[in-house]
C-alpha cells in the first residue's frame, strides 16, 4: 500500500521539501535531512535493474561493457558488469543493451524563468507578465529540461520574478511537479545602471531584472536577504555594458566596486554559500577573482593573469559557450564583421583549457529554447575539448562546482539514480547528446523511448 501514510509523515515530507534544497556546503556534506529531495516519492522497497550495453559511469575515461545498475528507491545499490553484478529477484528490468548509459546532465547555468530574450522579448517578460505567469513557464520549461537530460540544474536567477525559483525549486522537490534537482539564486546583484530594464524615461518607474545595491552595506543586506527567502547560492553581475573598438578589442564596463564585491563574498561564505559572478573581462572580472568568487560566468575575456589566480583560487569557468553562437549578427554589425563576442569568447575557452581551469558545462538556455541547451557539448568538443572531457564536465566537475559530489555527478553506489541514455557512442559522436532518449531521476523514469 505505497500510497498509505500517516498525517504525521506527510507533515514531515512537507517540512522537508518545503525547506532549501540543502545549503551546499563548501565540503562534500552528508546526507541530511535537508537531502530529502525526492526520496520520499521512489518506493523504498522497489528495485530497478537497469541492464546497459555501455556504460559512461563518470570516474572511468571509457565505456565499460554490458553492466548492471541496481536501483533501490532514488538511489543506486550496486554497479558493475552483468557477470558479476546478479539482478534481484522480482526486480523490474530496464533493458538499454542496445545503448549507452551515462550520469544525468548537469547544467550549472540556467534561467527557467526566461523564455526568450532579444526582439524586445526580455521586455515583455518584465512588464507584462506577473510573476504568476511567468512561474508556469518556468514549470514547462523545467520539464522540457529534464526531459532532455537535465537532471540538476544550477537556476542563474529569475530574471525580475522575485523569490518564485525558490518556490519551483520546493514544488520539484515535493514532487508536485516534474523537474531537474535545483540550486536556485532568486533575485541577482548589480548596481544602479548595471542591468536592464533600461532605455526608459527617468519618469516611469520600471521593474529591474536584479537587485540593485549602490554600497557593501546594501550589498550584505541583499545577500542577507536572498538567503533568507531561499536562495542556495548568490550571483552578481560585475560587468555589463559593453563595446569592441575599432581593432576589435571587447571592452566590458564594472558595475560593482571591489568592496562591493568583497562584502558580498564575504557575507556569502560565512553563511556557506557560493557566489557565482557574471563577467566578460576587464576590471569586473579582476575584482570578482580578487574577491574570491566560487564561479566566473562567461568568461568571455579572459587574459593570462586572470587565468592563473582562476587556477591558483580554485575557481571555477562556466563558459556558457552556444549562448554566444546563437545569435552572433547584432556583434557582426557592431564591428564590421570583424568579431564578435563568440570568437573572442572561443578565444578565453581555449587558453583556459589548455592551462587546465576547472571547467563546468553550462549553457545560459532561457535566450535560447529550453531543452536545447545539449548544443553547448559540440561547441566544447569544437574549441578543443575531448568528448570525454566535456562529459565529465555536465557531470562531476559541475557536480563539484555545487558541492553535491555526494549525491550526483557519477553511476555509483549511494549516490542518486540520475541516469540518461543515447542510442550511440557519445566518446565518438558528442553530439549524441543532443538525443536523449531514456531519463531516470532518482530511480523514476521520465522518459524511454528505446523500449
Ligand atoms: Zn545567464
């Protein structure tokens, strides 16, 4: 009778899910309470085999050969080859022999709450949609996420709705509606004429996409308060307007001031939170590296120095790479067809990975549609990553970015049965991914369509 449960034990399912995904503490945490996620709703009793022809587990740079992955509520039991590993007896068997098994996405650089963003459309959002409206979209378009493999997701913040990530976030985790495991950042920082809206008269007051603060004191106070109404980790906008010279050169203006920065960095980390800080290169880059921020964002220009502090802090590059090849035109006007932003970018990525930055995959879908952001792999594998490389990169090393290597980021035992599945060799052909076909999160399938 799996669906019989005592008052009491709703009440507490409830607490738990309607509390913070977990704060993910700067090291690896226990499974705590705040863990819950989606534990409550895979039946503790029912076990899953999965049969795969080919696994990617995640630790292992090749594909290891007909395994088994035994799944025991929302988590993973035991893993090895199917001569070894027995499938327990009245044990539900999903066959994927005939596939290639890998640890469910991980994209550290969403906006659920976007929906497109140029012609104007960022705009509308704002200004006429509430935050109602734009919370359902956000629930489609957490879906069609997950539905292309995204099993975790880092949620860059709403955009101008305010705390409603916090509120998708617990609905997913309570299992009212379907959707990728969250860290959410609700609102953002920048400073005065630092982030849209902009362009409109002094005389009509409009809505800002961030908080806006203008000194360290209200800088603390709005990573006080973001954390207070849910936020699992902070982000900042330290570079925004930006322009290319005539020789071609980006040049990205600061908003934010270094103790600006420092205060909220600071702030952040006692209460063991990361931040997360947006910037294309310049002096809003050199401040935020100096500040000592977890992630930069972007990272369109990066120089030399910037890339050695990077290496020497641990901070991590979430280049968000296909964002910037969507739309290249409005750059390719700007210059002349000289450059644009996409090639510099190209540029960063490059030399990054060549002197070994941490690099985690992230995309910056919402601008563009959601449940496509698996183009982001071809670009990596493009501008010089391996397909394994780039794997590793939406698995355990974004993994670690969130500080949630105890539960996701590989197929092994303890951690949570986050699985996804292509019909072919991703090693051979990144761009695979791009055709999910089989989603399981927390040992519920959400979708096989190689049955
Ligand atoms: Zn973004």
């Amino acid at each position: 009778m799996k669906h019989r449960r005592t008052i009491h034990g709703l009440l507490t399912i409830l607490m738990m899910c309607l509390g913070q995904a977990g704060h993910p503490s700067f090291g690896a945490g226990q499974f705590g309470p705040t863990a819950a996620d989606t534990s409550f709703r895979a039946d503790a009793m029912r076990v899953i085999a999965v049969r795969a022809g080919r696994l990617f587990d995640g630790k292992s740079d090749r594909l290891l050969e007909d395994q088994v992955i035994v799944v025991r509520g929302d988590r993973i039991s035991e893993v090895g080859p199917a001569a070894r590993v027995s499938i327990p007896p009245g044990a539900e068997v999903i066959d994927l022999r005939r596939a290639t098994v890998l640890p469910g996405l991980i994209d550290a650089h969403t906006h659920l709450f976007l929906t497109g963003e140029s012609g104007g459309r960022y705009d509308e959002q704002l200004l006429k949609e509430s935050w109602q409206y734009r919370t359902i979209e956000a629930v489609v378009n957490a879906r069609k996420d997950l539905e292309a493999g995204f099993t975790t997701m880092r949620d860059l913040e709403t955009e101008g709705a305010m705390y409603s990530d916090a509120d998708v976030r617990n609905a997913i985790n309570c299992g009212l509606i379907p959707g990728p495991r969250l860290q959410v950042v609700t609102r953002a920082i920048s400073t005065t004429g630092g982030y849209p809206l902009e362009g409109y008269s002094p005389e009509v007051t409009v809505p800002s996409g961030v908080q806006i603060v203008d000194s360290p004191v209200e800088a603390r106070k709005a990573v006080r308060e973001q954390i207070k109404y849910g936020a699992d980790l902070i982000k900042i906008y330290s570079t925004h307007r930006f322009h290319f010279t005539p020789e071609g050169k980006l040049v990205s203006i600061p908003t934010l001031t270094l103790d600006e920065i420092k205060a909220i960095v600071n702030e952040a980390h006692r209460q063991q939170v990361k931040v997360a800080c947006h910037a294309y290169g310049g002096e809003g880059l050199h401040n935020c590296i100096e500040a000592g921020v977890d992630s930069i964002e972007h990272g369109l220009d990066l120089d030399d120095a910037s890339i050695q502090l990077m290496i020497e802090k641990g901070i991590y590059y979430v280049p968000t790479l296909y964002a910037y090849e969507y739309e290249p035109e409005e750059d390719l006007r700007a210059t002349g067809g000289k450059t644009s932003r996409a090639r510099i970018h190209e540029q960063s990525f490059r030399r990054a990975l060549a002197r070994g930055v941490k690099i985690a995959f992230g995309t910056d879908v919402g601008p563009f549609p959601h449940g496509t952001q698996a183009k982001e792999f071809e670009y990596m594998v493009r501008f010089g990553m391996t397909p394994v490389q780039a794997l590793h990169a939406a698995t355990s090393v974004a993994a670690e970015l969130m500080s949630w290597q105890d539960r996701i980021g590989s197929v092994e035992k303890g951690k949570f049965a986050d699985l996804v599945a292509v019909s072919g060799d991703p090693l051979a052909d990144i761009t695979e991914l791009e055709r999910v076909k089989f989603v399981m999160k927390g040992g519920q399938t959400v979708r096989n369509d190689l049955q």
